[in-house]
C-alpha cells in the first residue's frame, strides 16, 4: 500500500484537525435545512430554538458556496492530490494532539502523536504522505474541549456558531487554545495564511460529499445527535460502559429458557 492511500474520509461526526468545528454543520448537508422542531427536546440542547436559526444560515452558505466549490475541487483535483493535501493538514495537528495528550496526563499518546509528526514531516515530504500509518504508528486525536472533560468538565450544552458549525460550551471555550496549538495560525504572510484555511475547508467538505446521503429525518436533530455521540467518544476514548449482560448479577439456569407453558403433544384431538 502507498502512503497516499492511508488518507481516511472524514466522519460525519468527527470534529475536523486544523479546524476548531470549522462548518462542521455544514460540511454533511445539503439542501435547504429543516425548521421542524423535533417534539422530543433533547436535555443536551436547550438553546435548541437559536441553535436552529443558526444551522440554517450555516447551510444556506454551504449550499450557495462552501459545497460548490468542494464539488469543483473533487472533480479537477486527481485523487493522490486530495490525500497528500488531506495527510499534510492531519499532519499539522498531531502537534496539537500531542499537546492536549501531556495535558490529559497521557505521555504515551503524546509520544506517538510526536513521532508521526516527525516521520510524515521529514520522510513523508512535509506531511504529503503518511508514512506513519504504514509504520502502524498511530495516536488519538485529542484537543482543548477533550483536556477539559479530562479536567472535570464532563457534560456541556450543545451550541452551534454561526460559520464554526455544532460544538458545545466546553468545546468552544477551548477554541482559542486550539488555534494556539494549529502551526497554520502562526504563518506570518496573511495571504498564504487563509489560503491555506480555504483549502483546508474545501478538501474536507469535498471529503464528506459521498456521507450527506447518511442523513435521516430531521436533519439539525440527526447532526445534533450525532455530533454529541462522536464527542462523548472521543472523550471517553472510544469508552462505551460496562456490558450490563456481562455482570456477574445475570445467573441464568435452565429454566430461563425451557418452554413452560407449551404442550409438548400437538396432535389433534
């Protein structure tokens, strides 16, 4: 396998390296965005009324400038290109996982996170290939928002920004450390600066073109849902709970599962 072919297509609900939930809202719609309020409120959202508001007009900008210019860029742009841009992006952010790894007390990712930064940037050409992957050096992406849920800030409300797309208070109070630990905030020339943020946005949204079709129902409550399932993931490191059928208190014998009740003789009378 080549290292331009370790480049994985963004999840809808992952929160996008180099970008601090950057369009995220909009980077899995597409057409005009639902204003039916869902009949079940979700305790997790209740500035759901704003949150609305502000997820149309995300989409209205997506679907009028953001998704165009991503189609165009998929169809011009040769698929090694798209992965070297997609590794080279990833790569800058391994500086922020490493990070927010020493600041959740976790030496070994923050290890890891390091090494692949090392190896893409030197042997993979600046990032432009993964050669990390292929060596199975892998780290969890970690930032701001996950150190404070590591820090005690468990459960926060959901929030959408207007143009950074569906966070939560907790996440977007670690925004500005985020953008503090992304090398591309600190590239002097203005213009190379926000071309460099445009082609990042638009190799992402270009990579979440083919999921839009994932959407079911209500579109805000479907993202909304999905968004706060992959964060709590993602803090939790990949933690789902304890298997409750696993527990020593289930002790099944026999009896559970016989037929009681049912006549064994089923010939006519």
């Amino acid at each position: 396998m080549q290292p331009f072919l370790n480049k994985e297509k963004p999840a809808l609900t992952w929160r996008t390296q180099g970008l601090p939930l950057l369009l995220v809202a909009l980077l899995a719609t597409g057409g005009c965005a639902s204003t039916q309020v869902a009949q079940d409120t979700n305790p997790d959202d209740p500035w759901e009324g704003f949150n609305r508001k502000v997820f149309a007009f995300n989409d209205v900008l997506d679907r009028y400038a953001l998704k165009p210019v991503a189609q165009g860029y998929r169809t011009v742009t040769p698929d090694p290109v798209q992965t070297g841009v997609g590794n080279f992006f990833s790569n800058l952010g391994e500086v922020r996982t490493a990070l927010n790894s020493l600041l959740q007390g976790k030496p070994a990712n923050a290890g890891l996170a390091t090494s692949r930064f090392l190896i893409n940037s030197t042997v993979g050409v600046g990032g432009l290939l993964d050669y990390a992957t292929l060596m199975e050096i892998t780290a969890d992406k970690e930032d701001f928002g996950q150190t404070l849920a590591v820090w005690g800030w468990d459960d926060s409300r959901y929030l959408v920004l207007p143009l950074l797309g569906p966070s939560t208070l907790r996440d977007t109070t670690g925004l500005p450390a985020d953008l503090a630990a992304y090398p591309v905030t600190y590239v002097d020339d203005d213009t190379a600066r926000i071309s460099l943020t445009a082609l990042r946005l638009i190799d992402v949204r270009a990579g979440l073109l083919d999921q839009e079709a994932l959407i079911r129902g209500d579109r805000y409550s479907f993202i909304r849902d999905a968004f706060l399932q992959s964060r709590q993931f993602e803090v939790s490191d990949g933690k789902l709970g304890d298997d409750p059928f696993a527990a020593d208190a289930f002790d099944f014998d026999d009896s559970d599962f016989g037929d009681d009740g049912v006549d064994g003789d089923n010939s006519a009378d």
